[in-house]
C-alpha cells in the first residue's frame, strides 16, 4: 500500500462538514430571498454564522433545481430555526436561501421532522 493510500477507505462527502466549512471560510452567497427574510424576521447573518455548530440536517433535496439542497436545524439562543442552503461543491461555495422558525403545528417537537397532514 502506497503511502497516498488510506486504509479507512475513500473518502465521503459530507454535505455538514462542506456547508459548516463554506462558512466558516466566508464561501457564502447570501440570496435576495433570504436577505429580505432575515430584515423580516429581524434576524442578522451573524447570528447564522455563529450558530453553525448546532446545525443538523434534516432533509435532502439531492435533484433540487439548480444544485443539491438541505434543509438545516439550528437554533438562535435556544429558539428553533431551519435553513434552506444549496451547496456548490464545485464551487467551493454554499448558497443560503432562506431562513426561517418551523411552525410548531407542522412539526415535531423536536422541530426536526414533518407533521403528517
């Protein structure tokens, strides 16, 4: 085995460790959509970026327009919050689309999973 080689095998693409590496490197398109959003929920990108630790995936949108997307869990001060971000792997960049705090009459409490309707 050659010294390039690894024994755990290739490596996987983790869309968390891309997305929180995007943004921990500034690699982050902030569109129009999410901007409005974040003056009408008076919410700051700051405050987004700080909170990329307690992000989780929740959904995948692997075939999603224009590039693959996820749905992700964070929280701002301990209140629940979901984000829609696509990623770039070519790029290397993300794109967040929107943000926004999950109606608790269609989610789990945990707000991490649909509510059947």
């Amino acid at each position: 085995m050659s010294n390039a080689e690894d024994k755990s095998g290739p490596q996987r693409y983790d869309p968390l460790e891309f997305i929180r590496n995007c943004i921990r490197d500034g690699a982050v398109f902030w569109t129009y959509h999410v901007n409005m959003r974040l003056r009408m929920r008076s919410l700051n990108r700051l405050e987004i970026v700080q909170a990329v630790d307690t992000f989780e995936i929740i959904e995948r949108y692997p075939d999603d327009k224009y590039m693959p997307s996820y749905l992700i869990y964070f929280e701002l001060g301990k209140q629940p919050h979901h984000a829609v971000i696509a990623t770039d792997s070519g790029g290397p960049n993300i794109r967040i689309v929107t943000v926004y705090k999950p109606d608790a009459g269609k989610w789990s409490s945990d707000f991490k999973r649909r509510l059947s309707t």
